[in-house]
C-alpha cells in the first residue's frame, strides 16, 4: 500500500514541475524566434563561421529547452495520473487538447533534429 501512495505522491510532485516549465512554453517560442532570426542574420551578413557556429548553438538550445516545455505541457494536459496509469494516459492522449500538444511537441523535437544535422556550422580544427 506504501508504494501506491509514494507514487501517486511522485506523480504530483512531477507534474508540478512539468507544470512550472509548462508555462514558460510561450517565452520559450519567443526565444527561438529571436533566435532563429539572429542566426538567419548573421548567414545574411556573411559573419565569420565561429559566431555562426555560436548562434547555431545558441538555437539549438533554444529549440532543446521549448522542446521540453512543449512535452512537459503534454504530460500537464494529460494529468499527474497518467504518471502512474498508463491505461487513463492512453486516454487521455487521444483527447483534441492533448493530441495537438503533441503535434507541437514534436514539431520542435524535428525541427531541433533537422537543425543538430544541418543547421550548425561546423567550425574547421585550427592549425597547431
């Protein structure tokens, strides 16, 4: 009976925190906005390939961190059961809210995966 309720107490815990970062998803998009277009500036300005090295990393943390904040408003919308009922989560994620929390969630994910391969300039090893 202990573990029953340890983990429906870890299940709210958990989800308070999904919920705390849940919330700064909208600053998070703002931050990649800005983000992206300092990258795409700095290409448009032909700058020197370590600062565009820099600013593709800075993108790609920036696409991380939304990422996260994205899935941890999935699991909000879903509830801090589903963190312990995987049957009432199935459900929960068929529902239109969720379902379309997901689709953002994993646009960022792809977007930050196409990015990681294509998007970061590589930065040649320098002579010794």
């Amino acid at each position: 009976m202990g573990l029953a309720k340890q983990s429906t107490t870890q299940a709210r815990q958990k989800w308070e925190a999904d919920r705390e970062l849940a919330e700064r998803l909208p600053e998070l998009l703002r931050t990649v906005a800005e983000t992206q277009e300092a990258l795409d500036q700095a290409r448009e300005w032909n700058a020197p390939v370590e600062e565009l090295h820099e600013r593709g990393l800075a993108l790609d943390e920036a696409l991380t961190e939304a990422m996260r904040a994205a899935y941890a408003r999935e699991r909000v919308l879903v509830g801090s059961k589903g963190y312990v009922d995987r049957i009432y989560r199935r459900k929960r994620l068929a529902r239109p809210e969720v379902r379309e929390a997901t689709h953002v969630a994993e646009r960022l994910l792809t977007a930050r995966e196409t990015h990681r391969l294509h998007g970061i300039q590589r930065v040649p090893p320098r002579a010794a």
